[in-house]
C-alpha cells in the first residue's frame, strides 16, 4: 500500500481506547472514524479522540469514510461476524483476542478474510515485550537445550461484579472463561516460547463464581517437540501471581512480576546435581515498540511493506485452539489432540 492508512475502530468501550491511542502514536496511519451498534457511545468515543464521523454501521464507516483498515474491539464473540463486515467491506483487519470463541467462527472469519482478499491479524502484545522476546531469542539459540517443562500460571482476582457487569461477560458463546479472557495471553506466550501444542487434557471447573464457563482450570500438555507442560489459570483467588517458565535439558528461565530469571549448565555435575550459572539476559525491544502500540504499528508498517503481520490469523488461532481442547477434555475425560480438532 502507499500513502498514510486511513483507519477506523470498530467497537468504542473498554480495549478500543488502547487502539486509538496506539493509531494516533503510529507512523503511517491516522484514525479518522468509529463504529458502534451503541450510537451514544460512539459520540462520546469520537469526541474523546477528535475523530470527525462516527458510525452505528460498519459497512457505512468504510465506504463513506474510506477506511482502509480497521480495529476490531467488540465482545470476544462477534469478532467473526464484524470481520466479516469489514473484510466484506474491503478493509484490512486487526482483530482483539480472542480472534473468537469457537473454531467453527474463526475458520468462517478467516475464510472470509481470504476471499477479500484482505489481511487478518491477531492482538497478543505480550510478544512485543522486550522480555518476552529475549526469553524467545535465548530458547530459540539454544542455550537451553532439547525442551523438557513449559508451564504457565495465571492466577488472578476478578468478583462476580465484574461477570454481571455487562451480559456477554462469562458466557460461553461471547466471551468463555478464565482461560480464554484472562489466560490466552500467557497460554499464547508459553506456546509461543515452547511450541506447538499436539495434545491437551484438562479439568475445568466453576468454583467460586456465578458464570456459564470456568473460572479455574488445570491443563496438561504435550507439545509437538515431545516436551510436557501445564497451564494454571483462575479468576477465583486473592493473592495470586502470574508465572512462566521453560525448562530444558541444559537450562532453565522463569518469567515472574516484570522479571526474567535464566540459569545455564557449566558442563560440572555431580550424583544428584548439576552447576549451573545465571545468564544475563537484556530485554530485547521490537522494532514496532511494545504493548498495543507495537501491535498496532506491525500491523500498520506489515500492510505499508506487503509483508504478513507478527501475528496472522493463523497464528493468533493457536492459543484458541489450546483452550477449546481443554473445554472439550473437561467434557469427555479424554485426552484431545489438536489436529483431530482442527480437521472437524
């Protein structure tokens, strides 16, 4: 493409603020409209962030304001039938995760995508931190070694006011639970670090909230490379923390609270042990920057170069993937592979 993007936001409450400002602080594009079914909202939004138009119809917002890409930061499950409207429309789009709730929505919105013959991209910031991708870098050097361990924990507070603060929030056909709202990041990021998922078994359960989905999970895995691993998550306790760590045949890293621990072997080992020595390890930043604003500035420097995005749509699918496995291993009691999934 030539010449500055033209972009709008599709979905004005809550995360749609962090993508007009990470538009507005972007080489190469300007947000010039908004979209919402709430028309109210959508004033108030424009009004925020001077934008001239605002929309209650996708379709309208892009031909009237001739949009050439857009946000979309709608409730997890209308994500596949806004980017159809807005692939349908012709424009570029950079989805919020989840791309959405069910493998049967997101196939349909990639599809979609495809025969507009448009870009689709993912929102998974965690990949544009610094730390992130210098864990990344020393795994894929390997100083780590062959892959053992990969385990993620994601646990978190949110009260029951937060689920009945609007009527999409814990249901599983808008929004899921506590894996596929609060954990996908970390589950995105450990099968980022780690590899791609073959295999999940899981329990899932509704412990201390009123909500249709979990608000706490256990989950095993198997990765392609044969390493094992474990995700955690919850939104039912006080004082939990979150945690990442690979463990592999010739080192360990652990990422916990902003800080990124990774010890190596010295080739000295004993009966029982092994000595190991710490590895200092700088944040490695992303050419695009960090957060939503790096997000945003990939996607909009990707459709500039002609180039696919850090996050297509097929990728942004995998941590999805993981999770409806896990919802279907609670169901059954049986382990679940991902290909099997995948091929329905």
């Amino acid at each position: 493409m030539t010449g500055e993007l033209r972009y709008g936001i599709v979905g004005c409450a809550g995360v749609g603020g962090s993508h007009a400002r990470a538009v507005n602080a972007a080489d190469g594009a300007s947000l010039v409209a908004c979209c919402d079914i709430d028309g109210e909202e959508a004033k108030k939004f424009a009004d925020e962030y001077d934008l001239g138009a605002t929309y209650t119809d996708i379709g309208q917002m892009i031909e009237e304001s001739d949009i050439d890409a857009v946000s979309v930061c709608t409730p997890s499950g209308t994500h596949a039938d806004v980017v159809e409207d807005v692939a349908t429309a012709g424009a570029h789009v950079l989805c919020e995760k989840p791309l959405d709730v069910y493998a049967e929505r997101i196939n349909r919105m990639i599809s979609a995508c495809e025969d507009a013959g448009v870009t689709l991209a993912g929102v998974f910031q965690r990949r544009f931190d610094p730390l992130n991708r210098a864990a990344k870098a020393v795994i894929e050097e390997g100083n780590l070694g062959d892959p053992v361990l990969g385990d993620v924990h994601v646990k978190w507070f949110r009260p029951q006011a937060y689920y009945d603060s609007a009527g999409w929030r814990g249901t599983r056909d808008m929004d899921g639970g506590c894996m596929m709202n609060q954990g996908i990041h970390d589950i995105d990021r450990l099968q980022w670090l780690v590899g791609d998922v073959e295999s999940v078994m899981a329990y899932t359960d509704t412990l201390d909230r009123d909500l249709d989905c979990e608000d706490t999970a256990a989950v095993a895995l198997r990765f392609e490379n044969g390493a094992l691993g474990t995700i955690e998550a919850t939104t039912a306790v006080k004082g939990g923390t979150d945690h990442l760590s690979v463990n592999g045949t010739e080192g360990s890293l652990a990422i916990r609270d902003g800080d990124i621990n990774c010890v190596v072997g010295t080739g000295e080992e004993s009966r029982y042990s092994a000595e190991t020595e710490t590895l200092e390890l700088e944040g490695r930043p992303h050419p695009c920057g960090e957060n939503h604003e790096g997000v945003v500035q990939d996607f909009v420097s990707a459709l500039d170069e002609g180039r696919e995005p850090e996050v297509p749509a097929t990728a942004a699918r995998e941590a999805v993937d993981i999770i409806l496995a896990a919802y279907r291993s609670s169901d059954t009691g049986e382990p679940v592979y991902l290909d099997d999934l995948r091929s329905e």
